[in-house]
C-alpha cells in the first residue's frame, strides 16, 4: 500500500544573504500561485520570522510543493 504525503516549502531571503525555509506539511489541495504569493508576502510584512543570525526575513524567493509517496515493501 502506498502513501503519498505533501509539503509546501516557501523559501524567503534574509538581510543578511541567507536563505529561510517555512513548511507546511499536507497543505490544502486548490493551492495557486496567488494564494502562496499572497501568504508569503504577509509573512515578510510581518517581520515576525528570523534567520539563523536573527536578521528579519525581507524578500519571497519562491515556493514548491513536494510530494512524497512512500511504499511499505513489508
């Protein structure tokens, strides 16, 4: 039996030149562009997220969903 999970990953840039990574596992299904476009530029808005250097995230870099389907051999 299979097993198929999905993960949204939205990758944001940081002041200081790093990138940061937001997931979401198993977002809803009628996802679009202006739906994650639209979320992401909120969060950068926010200031509410850091880097690793705790630099505020200040630009979208893009987003993917990933999706992982997973067969049990035995």
């Amino acid at each position: 039996m299979a097993n198929e999970t999905k993960k949204l990953s939205m990758i944001f840039g940081a002041d200081g030149g790093s990138d940061v990574t937001i997931s979401v596992d198993n977002p809803v299904e009628d996802l679009n562009l202006e739906t994650v476009n639209s979320a992401m530029e909120d969060i950068t808005q926010l200031s509410v997220f850091v880097d690793k250097n705790n630099l505020p995230i200040t630009s979208s870099k893009g987003a993917k969903i990933t999706t992982t389907t997973v067969q049990e051999l035995f």
